[in-house]
C-alpha cells in the first residue's frame, strides 16, 4: 500500500500509479490531510551540481503540480532583456529586413537602450595573392554579435564604466557579407518575459524528471548480470565479486537511469528486476542563455512564485472581507 503511494511503477508497457492519490481518507490507516509543519518538514532542496549557465538541483517532497508550475514560471516569468526594435538604416545584404531582424532577439546581460550595427564588406588589400580563402580576401565578410557597439545614453556611461554593456556571447554568427555589402542597424533592448515572446527567456532548457528507483528482486551473476548492466545507462548497474568468483550484479546509483526498458526485452531478466519512479521526488535541470547564471535564475524564479502566493492569499482575504460584509 505505501509503494502504491508513494511510488509510480514502470511495467513493460505501461507506467502504473501515475497520479497522486495521497488526499485525504483515500487509504485507511494513513492521515493525509494536508499539514504546514510536515509539509515544511518534508520540503527539500538539494543542490547536485551548480555552474555558471547550469545547475541541477533536487525538490523533495512536493506534488508535481507545483513543480511544474516553478518550471513554468522559469521558463516564461523571470524577465531578461532583448532586442524589441531594430531600425534598418542600409542593408544590401541578401537577408531581408524582417529576416535580419529576428536573428538580432537574442538576450542581453544588462539595462541596455541601443545598439549600432555598421558593417561593410570590403576587399582586403593586404591578403596574399596565392590564398583563396574568403576570410583572407575579404574584410568584414562575417559579420558576428562582437560588431554590435553598444551606445549609452544619459548616465549609462557613468553606470558601466568598469563593466560595458554588450551581448552575452561575442561569436554567434548574424550574416555574411559580399564585396560591397553592408549593414546599418540600430536596435533598441526592453525587458521582458517569455510569456510575451520567446526572445525574452532566460533559460535555454527548464526540464525535471523523477528519481528512478531500481531494485533487484533476484541475485543475477555470470552472463546475466553482464547482460543486465547493458540494459541500463553507464553507472547504474555494477558487477561485484562474491565468494568463490562469483558475479553478481548490484545496483549502485538508480539516479542515472534514462528510463529505458531494455531490461524487458529478455523473458529470463524482467521478471528480476523492479523499475520505479518517485513521485515526489524531482530532479531539475535549469540552463541558463548567458544573460543571468543559472543560479540566479532559480532564486528569482522562486521569488516570482512567493510573489503569486502572496497575491492570491491577499484576494482571498479581499473576498473573505466582502464575503462578511454582505
């Protein structure tokens, strides 16, 4: 019964126990009515691994409704900037102005106002006559995010002195250019959130998975166990020496399964090994774009979600005053 709670089971095709059925009086001999201080208790976070656009991170015992909502909330709340207005001066290049435009919404790492972009393809004159290489004949040819020149306004200048304004990454490729091609831009950064457009989003990938729990219900050794530690990802399954050379397999790290049901593919393993996913256990991953570290985005993404509490709790007490009044 309490597998049945707290576990959803992977079978052979099919994932059974899907939905959360810890409510109230739904199992008998267990209080599940809903409590603040084992909620509280309960709730973890454990941080797995934090770089600088990437961090991986554990929620502990929470329903998947509110840790779909934190992802949500990632994904199109926590504001950034990004190119809104782009004003074409001269563009003699082959991308058309609309076309040019949307690759310029990219994000931008601080307050920005405007950008100029004013490139022009020429010959160069100092190339060898033997090179046939482009890159090497021509000037400006590729034009890159580096060649945006950021132009303060009012006392940005003051602001950023020590830290100029420019774009997160200096390498991504805008256009090519011919001989004689050019580019005059102007383009204007407002904040914003992904909910508006997808330019504003400040995470590349917001994705959680449940912890997989994988248990052997049978010793398996020799050739079987080998074969088993095939059917799941590298690390998950180990082979271990017993007594007498004996090799068995063991489970040494469930977290690193991919969810595969290989394992089920051979009558004379599955009925061995029980797969399992935990329900209230999730395992985030949050990629940042480059315009905020990944670990910012996660605090502000928390703020934003204790700000929606604080607002809903407010409107219920709005409508408890109004209920009591009348």
């Amino acid at each position: 019964m309490d597998d049945m709670r707290r576990y959803a089971t992977i079978g052979e095709h099919e994932i059974n126990n899907t939905t959360t059925t810890d409510y109230p009086s739904n199992y008998r001999g267990f209080d599940d009515n809903w409590d603040f201080n084992r909620f509280i208790k309960n709730l973890k976070i454990s941080i797995i691994r934090s770089e600088e656009n990437e961090i991986e991170f554990d929620l502990i015992g929470v329903d998947c409704s509110l840790a779909n909502a934190f992802r949500r909330i990632l994904i199109s709340e926590v504001p950034s900037m990004a190119i809104e207005k782009v004003f074409v001066n001269n563009n003699t290049s082959l991308f058309q102005d609309e076309f040019l435009a949307h690759r310029l919404d990219f994000p931008c790492g601080q307050d920005t106002i405007v950008f100029n972009l004013c490139v022009k393809c020429v010959k160069n004159k100092s190339a060898s006559q033997e090179t046939t290489l482009p890159e090497e004949l021509y000037q400006n040819r590729m034009v890159y995010t580096k060649d945006l020149v950021w132009e303060p306004i009012g006392n940005h200048s003051d602001i950023f002195i020590d830290n100029p304004i420019k774009p997160v990454d200096d390498d991504i490729l805008i256009a090519k250019l011919a001989v004689g091609q050019e580019l005059d831009l102007q383009m204007h950064c407002v904040k914003g959130i992904g909910r508006d457009h997808a330019k504003f989003s400040p995470v590349s990938t917001a994705s959680y998975r449940l912890l997989p729990q994988i248990e052997l219900l049978e010793e398996v050794e020799g050739e079987d166990a080998e074969l088993l530690q095939k059917c799941f990802s590298k690390g998950v399954i180990d082979i271990v020496d017993k007594s007498k050379g004996k090799r068995v397999a063991k489970v040494v790290n469930s977290r690193l399964d991919s969810g595969g049901r290989n394992v089920f593919r051979y009558p004379h393993l599955k009925d061995k090994v029980k797969m399992s996913l935990v329900k209230n256990h999730f395992i985030f991953t949050v990629e940042s774009t480059g315009a905020l570290p990944a670990h910012q985005l996660v605090s502000e993404a928390i703020e934003i979600l204790i700000g929606k509490c604080r607002h809903f709790l407010g409107e219920l007490e709005e409508y408890n005053k109004k209920s009591n009044s009348t």
